[in-house]
C-alpha cells in the first residue's frame, strides 16, 4: 500500500497524519489545508482523534507503525499507560522504564514521539507538576491536559 496521507482540523491546529500499510505511522501540526482521508483506516484515525477532541474517548485503539530506537519506542509504550485525565513526570517514565537516571532521556523520547496526542506525551510533565517542554508548545500542552480534566485552568 501507497503511504496515506491526509491533514485535519483541529482545536490545536490542522494535523497532518501520515499512515504507512502497517499503521499510523506520525501526526503533527501544518499548516496545510485540509485534505480528507481516502482508506477506512484512515477515516478510523481520523473520527478517533475527533471524538478525542470532543471528549468522546479517553484512549485510541488504532494501530502504530512507530519508528525510533527500542528506548523510544519503551518510552513510547509507557506513554500510552498514563491514564486519561493523569499525569506522570519524566522521573516516573524514567522508573518504568527500568533507568531511575534516565529522565533526560525520557524527556527526549517525547520529543521524537512521531503520533502526538494518540501516544500522550502531554501527560508527562516536571517534578514538581510544573508543564515543562512539549514539541506543540506549552500552550497546546496546557489545552490537551484542560481538555482531559488533569489540570484546572
């Protein structure tokens, strides 16, 4: 299969989504113009992401094709084990992970985290609960984590 790509609309911006024969493989913010998808599976992403935005769903069940280092993609994986609505600092990925040192590491992983959102970077935030960096800005942070209820405006 042909890479899929297709860009949407969203509260934070238009997404770019990019989908390989394996899964989704990366999202990120563009300034393109809209463009609907053109598979099943990337209508799935797509209306999973929209019902995200609407507060409709709380976790995302489409497949990945994440690509990264297996530090990454561990990192990535514990990501995904953050509660919707919970947020976890980078000491505590790094604890998950098996390296209690490596909090510099995890914050870097999220950096590279290719699907935003879906693998929920935005719930990792300093050691004392402050909202510390995010690849979208500190802003779109704030707004995932207000849309999840973790943090009051």
């Amino acid at each position: 299969m042909k890479p899929e790509h297709f860009i949407m609309k969203t509260p934070v911006g238009n997404v770019a989504a990019t989908i390989s024969s394996y899964g989704l493989q990366e999202l990120q913010l563009t300034s393109e113009n809209a463009k609907p998808p053109k598979t099943p599976f990337g209508r799935e992403v797509r209306d999973q992401l929209k019902e995200y935005f609407a507060k409709k769903r709380t976790c995302f069940d489409v497949t990945l094709d994440l690509q990264g280092t297996d530090f990454q993609k561990k990192t990535w994986s514990e990501l995904q084990k953050i509660p919707y609505g919970s947020m976890a600092s980078y000491g505590d990925i790094a604890q998950r992970v098996g390296n209690s040192k490596a909090a510099r590491a995890i914050g870097s992983a999220n950096h590279n985290n290719p699907v935003a959102i879906i693998v929920p970077c935005h719930r990792v935030v300093g050691a004392k609960g402050h909202l510390v960096g995010y690849a979208g800005g500190l802003d779109m942070k704030a707004y995932l984590l207000q849309l999840e209820g973790a943090l009051l405006v």
